[in-house]
C-alpha cells in the first residue's frame, strides 16, 4: 500500500536526509520525498501498521533534520 504526506522542509538535501531516513524505518518498503511538490510518498510493508510506521518515519526525519515535518 502506499500513501502520500505532506511535507514542511527547507531545502532538497533536508528532503534527501529525510528520504534515507524513513527508507530504514522497519515497516517501510520504500519512500520517495519530492522536494518540490513538498510530498512524501511511502510504500508500506505488506501487513505493516500504517500508523505506527509513520510516527517513527517522523521520529526518524526529526532526528536528521529537527526542523522538517511530516503532516500524518
């Protein structure tokens, strides 16, 4: 399943950061951040819980880049 966010970051190396971030988060298959569209799109696993994922997907996108947001 995949879901779209919106997104709030500053520059398209914060996006990058935040990509690889939320790629590593357990329940995540795959993510991609369109820096200029202000979107993150992830692709959950099979099974996984959606709404959990995304809480660590932000817990993980505030620890490389304290002033982004993912809006759930």
């Amino acid at each position: 399943m995949k879901k779209t966010y919106k997104i709030d970051v500053d520059c398209a190396n914060c996006a990058n950061n935040m990509e690889a971030a939320a790629k590593k988060v357990s329940g995540v298959k795959d993510c991609t951040v369109n820096f200029m569209a202000l979107k993150m799109i992830i692709e959950f696993e099979d099974g996984a819980d959606v709404k959990n994922v995304m809480q660590e997907v932000r817990s993980a996108c505030k620890k490389v880049e304290d002033d982004c947001e993912v809006f759930l």
